[in-house]
C-alpha cells in the first residue's frame, strides 16, 4: 500500500480517505477500529468521511467526468487492463488483506482476487460495446438514431463478505462506459475499499474518478442520496437496508440498483448422483463460512433419496475443517462479528422448541461457528424464512417433485436457486417455474461471471449486474434524429 495512504500510531496504522486522488484526512476527527475476526485484535483504523469529506468526493467526481465520458474508448480500456495486471502482480498482499480484514480462507480469497481480474478485462472489451442503434421513421429524409451515454457520478455501497469482488464489479463497469465513482466501503472491510483506490492510482487512473469515502453507513449514504450530481446508487447488502435506499433514491427520482439477501434452495431429485448432489451442496453451503447471498440454506430432498442424503450431507460435514483462515486447507474460518453467532444460536434455539433435529454442530467457539446441519424444519421455524448467513443448512424431505418446487418458492426471496437432476425435461420444466434470478442445473446455487445477467427477484434485488446487463443500467439512451432536406410542415 501506498505510505501515503496511512500515518502509524501507536503502532497501529490509521488509513486515511482517497478524494480527489489524494490521501486525504478528515475533518471530523473520528476513526473506525478495523478488527481481524479471527483474532478479534485491532490491526488497523480508519477515519471516518463526513458531510465535508463526501462533498468534496462528489465535486471531485462531478468535475473529472465529463473529460473521462469523452476520453476515447482505448484509454479506458488501457487503465481496466492495466489495473488487472497490478492485481496480478499485488496477489499476495490482497490476499493477506483479504484473509485478514473479512476472515476469507486463503483458497476464497485467491477466488475473489481471480474473478476481479477476469471482472476488469471483461469490462475493458465491453467498453467497446455501448452502442445505439438505427430505426425506421415515417417522416420523409429522416434519420433516426439512439446513443448511450455516460450517466455521470455513480456511488456504490458494499458489502462485507467479498468487499474486493462486489465493489470492484461496480467500479470496473461504471468506469468501463465513461462514469466517475464513489465507493462507500463497509464498515467492517473498509481496507478493502483503500488498497482498490491504490491499486487504480498506481495503474494511472486520473484524478477524481475514484473516491473512497468509509464513514458512518446512514451519513454517508444519505448523503449520496440526496446529492443531484450523483445520478445513481447502486448497493449490495442487506434486504432491509436495500428498501430503505431504494425509497430514498425513489424521492429523488434518482437511479439504483439493489443486490440484496436470498434464502436460496437447492432441490435434489430422487434420480441425482448422491455422492455429487452432496459435494454441490456441502459446497453451497458452507463456502466463506455461509456469508454468501446465494449460499444454498435450505436443500430440498426429494422422498426417496433424502435419508441417504442427509447421512452422506452428515458425513461430509464432519470433515469439514474449521479454523485459521491462512491455512490452505482450512474450509470454514471466523464470522465476521460476534453478535452474527448470537443470531445464529437463536434460530437454533427456535428451530429445537418448534420440533427439528441438529444433526451435527450447533455450537461455536469465539466467532468460528461450526457447520451446522438441521433437519425436521417446518415453515413455522424462523431459519425456514430467515437468511443466516453462517454455516448452516436445512435439510428438507419434499414428497415429489412439485413438493420441492412449492418449497422452495415458499419464500420471500429470489437471488439464486439450483436443481440436480438426470431428468432434463424436469430440470427444464423447473427451472422456468423457480422464482429466482438466477437458477442452475446439475450444480449449487453459488455461480457468478463478469458477464452474465447477475441479480435476484423478490425481496433479493431489483436490477442486474454485469456484461451488456451492467452496460445499459449505468447509461441513459439518447434519440438524435436527423432531416435530409427540408421536411414539410401543416402550417
């Protein structure tokens, strides 16, 4: 990192705010205590942005856009791939950071860092694609055309779980298409947010086309909100925090989109390979400790394989290693905060007085809890509803193949869902009927790409991220028509 980027005091260093494409104090004299969920030991601090620090990030952005959106297509094109190749080369440091400051194991960590490079050379080639198109018109010597063009300032706020993917997915096509952006990192990963902004500085990015602005959730993003010279929120996080951006944006007339919770099903049919159904599942689960929106929380069994199942999903579980995140072979490392466990225990705790079985785990030490596997869970259960976000799976016996599809459209939300299956015209038939986003066949409910149309229906999101998808949400279309001759008025 950048030593500009942080003073050390008491040993500890204290990471300052990047405007302008400075390393900026704030004004306000507050810091944040970023804390290793791990260790639960304080490894670094940030200031913390506030009403001066995000409108200076905002006049920033405003003032650098209008050069960036009339930059040629090569020259954003060349920054996105040359920030790739710094990640490249900054691996192990954004590993350790990851590893360190969100709890990722190393293998996850590794995984994000890979899908942020793919995610920037993605954006780099589809910079080239934002285009208009021709149309017919029934005026004589007209000619009638649309454009896309940059919508001006974006502002993203991000989540915690993989702070370095889902900010940089923003960024990289908002810049891709001519944008300026600001990020507002999460609270509990807000390094994530500074070694981004370094690693664009280094790769040459001008001035004022990334801020990076950590600060009190509700103050910084209101503030955003209201702003007219910040056209669009786009935000990943929680459902309840989603909707009440969304009525904010809403009174300002303003763009967003929302990538928000899921409670995603994966329907195992009575024909599935068993050994492969429960390494899809064990892997829906439990990767990143759970804290994955579209982790597979609840896996719909069919009848007739479910007890086979759920004594291989056991046994599988049981080998699952739980510990120090560094450690290459470690599967489930911490929960990012404590008060997470909390939560966890008291669904565990509604589910056993309503009626279901903890069949293995249930307990935690710290803020590592143990995968944990439930069945007997009924829709009068909290966690039937509830998104955990931790290691935890409910195992459900459906009586046939319509069964499972009730079940698992027996939710408020729809990110991602999944189905293994040898019956295609089932898998086909299924897929069309689940209420969610995103549905995959013969495999977990956990997939993403830089290019697809990624996002949720329901309470799990309201617009798409990536490719051609991320393309049109963050330009606006402009119809530009021309007359040949002279065109022939009424009067």
């Amino acid at each position: 990192m950048n030593p500009a980027a942080f003073d050390v005091i008491d040993g500890v260093p204290h990471y300052k705010l990047f405007i302008d494409g400075k390393w900026t104090d704030s004004s306000r004299n507050m810091l944040a205590d970023d804390v290793n969920p791990a260790t639960g030991e304080v490894f670094a601090r940030t200031q913390q942005a506030g009403v001066e620090e995000v409108d200076a990030a905002i006049a920033s952005a405003h003032a650098a856009q209008a050069k960036w959106g009339a930059a040629m297509v090569g020259e954003r094109e060349a920054i996105l791939l040359k920030t790739a190749d710094v990640i490249v080369r900054r691996t192990p440091e954004i590993r350790d950071l990851l590893i360190e400051e969100c709890g990722s194991v190393f293998s996850k960590a590794l995984w994000e860092i890979d899908y942020v490079v793919d995610a920037l050379r993605v954006a780099a080639g589809d910079a080239r694609h934002v285009m208009g198109e021709t149309m017919p018109m029934t005026m004589p010597g007209q000619i009638s055309i649309s454009v896309r063009k940059p919508l001006g300032v974006i502002a993203g706020i991000a989540p915690f779980n993989s702070p370095f993917l889902l900010s940089m997915k923003k960024i990289a096509y908002a810049l891709a298409v001519g944008n300026a952006f600001i990020l507002k990192p999460s609270e509990e990963t807000p390094l994530s947010g500074a070694i981004i902004a370094d690693l664009f500085d280094e790769a040459g990015l001008p001035a004022g086309l990334l801020n990076v602005v950590p600060g009190v959730p509700a103050e910084v993003g209101e503030r955003l909100i209201a702003d007219p010279r910040v056209k669009m929120i786009t935000f990943t996080g929680s459902t309840r925090t989603g909707r009440h951006l969304a009525v904010q944006a809403a009174t300002h007339l303003k763009r967003f989109t929302l990538e928000m919770g899921g409670k995603s099903p994966l329907i195992v049919l009575a024909d599935a390979d068993l050994d492969y159904a429960v390494d899809a599942a064990a892997f829906g689960v439990y990767l990143h400790q759970g804290q994955v929106c579209m982790a597979s929380s609840k896996v719909i069994v069919e009848a007739p394989l479910f007890d086979a199942f759920a004594e291989k999903f056991k046994a599988k579980t049981a080998g699952i290693k739980v510990g120090d995140p560094r450690d290459p072979e470690t599967v489930i490392g911490p929960l990012i905060r404590a008060r997470q466990c909390d939560f966890i225990d008291g669904q565990l705790e509604d589910a056993k007085q309503k009626g279901a079985a903890i069949v293995y785990g249930g307990t935690h030490e710290g803020q590592f809890y143990q995968p944990t596997v439930l069945t007997g869970v009924t829709p009068e259960m909290r966690i039937y509803h509830e998104e955990s976000f931790g290691p935890v799976v409910s195992l459900i016996r459906a009586e046939d193949s319509e069964d499972a599809l009730r079940i698992a459209n027996d939710t408020e939300y729809g990110l991602s869902a999944a189905l293994i299956t040898n019956d295609m015209q089932k898998a086909l038939d299924l897929s069309m009927r689940l209420e969610s986003g995103m549905v995959h066949v013969n495999d977990t409910t956990i997939s993403d790409e830089p290019h697809v149309p990624f996002g949720g229906v329901k309470n799990s999101g309201f617009g798409r991220e990536g490719g051609r998808y991320s393309l049109e949400e963050l330009t606006e279309v402009k119809w530009v028509t021309l007359q040949m001759g002279k065109r022939q008025f009424p009067f």
